[in-house]
C-alpha cells in the first residue's frame, strides 16, 4: 500500500512539474483559436458541399 511518504513526494512533485508550465500568450492564444475556428468553418463547409453533391447524385441515380 502506498504511505504517508510516497503520498507527499507526488504531492510536491506534482506542484513542481505545475510550477514549468507556460501558458501561451494572448496574442498567441488569438492566433491559435482564429485558425481553429477558420479550419471548423471550412471542414463544415466542405462536408456540406459533398453532402449536397452526393444526395443530388443519389437523386439523379434514383430518378432515372
């Protein structure tokens, strides 16, 4: 089982790992989510594109 002791170790290690971390800057965190949004937009775009080609290519198939 684990002790008193290991228990503090991870405790204080964890808080040391937590103290190297480095957030992004604004400027960075701006930049970085205007591409995310700009790639959903343009992925949602070209989803929708094909699913409107493929449903009138099923319709033209299934028409005739």
């Amino acid at each position: 089982m684990c002790s008193v002791k290991h228990v503090i170790r991870f405790i204080k290690q964890s808080i040391e790992e937590l103290k190297k971390i480095q957030f992004p800057s604004r400027k960075e965190t701006l930049r970085l989510t205007a591409y995310v949004i700009g790639v959903s937009i343009g992925a949602g775009l070209l989803i929708t594109l094909f699913d409107y080609l493929f449903k009138e290519l099923l319709t033209l198939i299934l028409t005739k």
